[in-house]
C-alpha cells in the first residue's frame, strides 16, 4: 500500500493508545491542520490501519496491521 505524505505522517504519530484528531495535529511539527488529520484518519480506517473506539467517538488508534506499517515505515 502507497501511502501519501499526510497518510504517513498520522501513521507515525499513532500509538496503540486512543488519541482524537486534534491531539494528532497538536504533535504536528507545523500548525497542524486539522482537516488533514481527519482526511488521512479516514483512509487509514479504510486500510485497516487504524481503529475508531466503539464506544466513544472521535478517538482512534493503530490495528496490529498499522502497528507493523508503522514499524515498517521506521526501519
């Protein structure tokens, strides 16, 4: 899977930990755009990269795939 600069970005900034986007683009280098965070979410979610918490909305974290993209991105 080809995944685009912001993609990658929010992968690497995601933990096993539940975070909401805003956290996310606070981690952000530059002002984090918000928008973008929420973009890059939504097609990590599609990947199965990344989880939404069933029961609280709005907080999301790395599936056990995006953990091995996300170690595979470092090394």
């Amino acid at each position: 899977m080809n995944l685009t600069s912001k993609q990658r970005i929010v992968l690497l900034l995601l933990t096993n930990e539940w975070q909401t986007p805003i956290q996310i683009a606070g981690q952000l280098s530059k002002a984090g755009d918000l928008s973008d965070v929420q973009q890059a979410l939504k097609d990590l979610l599609k990947e199965g990269l990344v989880q939404t918490n069933p029961t609280v909305l709005g907080l999301y974290r790395l599936t056990p795939e995006g953990t091995a993209m996300k170690e595979s991105e470092l090394s």
